[in-house]
C-alpha cells in the first residue's frame, strides 16, 4: 500500500477523514489497491459503485469512496440484505450485485424497472422501504439534505423523474419535504405502494 492509500485507511479508520476528503481521494486509493486475483476474498466492480460508512442508503450513511468499475475490493465477510461488507480498498460496505469474482468481464446487469417505480404521476403516494435521504438535487451525496424519510414515512410524488447514469431512479417529492429521493436501481426499489 502506498503512502498515500495508507494515510487515507488511518484516517477512516479514526475518523479524522471529512466527506470532502473522502470524496477526492477515492480514485487514487483504488488505483492503488494491490488485491491478488487468487485471493478468495478478491472481488471486483462490474460498475461505479459507492463505499458506505453503512450497509444502508439511509441519511445516517456517508459516502466514503467511489470505485470506477474493474477496481478489486476485499470482501470481509457474506453480508446481508444484499450488502457486503469490505476491508480494502476502502473499510466500508457496498451493494453486493455490483461485484463480480476477480478477472471476470465486466457487464452491465440487464434489469426491468420494479412496478413500484411505473406511472409516477404528481400527487402520486409512495411509502419508504428503508430510510432514505431528501437531497436538494437528484445525485448522490447531494448537499446540503433536504430531510429524511424514515423507513414506513409515506411522500408525495411531483411527477418528475430523473434515471442517472448509473441507473439510479430519482423521485422528486413534495412531501412531506420538497426535494429527490433514490427511488432505486437497477430494477431494484426503496418504495412500495401506499395502502
């Protein structure tokens, strides 16, 4: 490990690293990451992925690093709720379908959108799944957060969608704040109807 991948593990680890330090540092450090293929624990990207401080996209969880597709990562453990626990590049958690073994070709996963995310009109009524976070603007990380929906809080839908390049379905709400949520990925949902 270099010098610099091994200062920016030191300051994860005691967590003296900002979000805005975190952020710049994570292509160098996956660049970096001298993970061997035969490894039983090698994994490695088939997208971009985020590192999460949590095994959750709730407001409560910090974006760590982004991994460029192709980068190797060190699995820690068989995780759960289709996250994975991983030690290198990165100590964090990520989204266990976006990795493949090590070696493997990277493809883009083939999905269908969930019916949850279908005939998204205004004043349409969806329930969270699980904390999720009410950003300014439909990206990740966005800042500053709007809000939080807590997981079983319903919101109101304005009709307008975003799809990013990663798949990602963003919802914009008006209540019970006004701002995007991630209505989920790759067929995918953090919604369900409202009863």
């Amino acid at each position: 490990m270099n010098t610099q991948a091994a200062l920016m593990a030191l300051l994860l680890s005691s967590g003296f690293a900002t979000a805005a330090f975190a952020e710049t540092v994570p292509q160098s450090v996956a660049a970096t990451a001298a993970i061997s293929a035969t490894d039983p624990n090698c994994r490695q990207t088939n997208r971009t992925i985020d590192v999460l401080s949590e095994a959750s996209v709730s407001a409560a969880s910090e974006t760590l690093a982004t991994l460029v597709p192709e980068t190797r990562v060190r699995i820690t453990g068989a995780g759960s709720n289709g996250w994975v626990p991983i030690s290198e590049p990165v100590q964090g958690f990520v989204i266990a379908r976006h990795l493949t073994a090590c070696g493997e070709i990277a493809t883009r996963p083939v999905f269908t959108q969930h019916p949850t995310l279908t005939n998204l009109t205004a004043g349409m009524c969806r329930r969270a799944n699980l904390d999720l976070a009410v950003r300014p603007r439909p990206a990740v990380g966005a800042e500053p957060r709007v809000g939080g929906l807590d997981q079983g809080m319903k919101a109101t839908l304005t009709g307008q969608t975003v799809m990013d390049s990663e798949n990602r379905l963003w919802l914009q709400i008006s209540v019970p704040f006004a701002g995007w949520i991630s209505g989920g990925q790759e067929g995918g949902t953090n919604l369900s109807f409202c009863s």
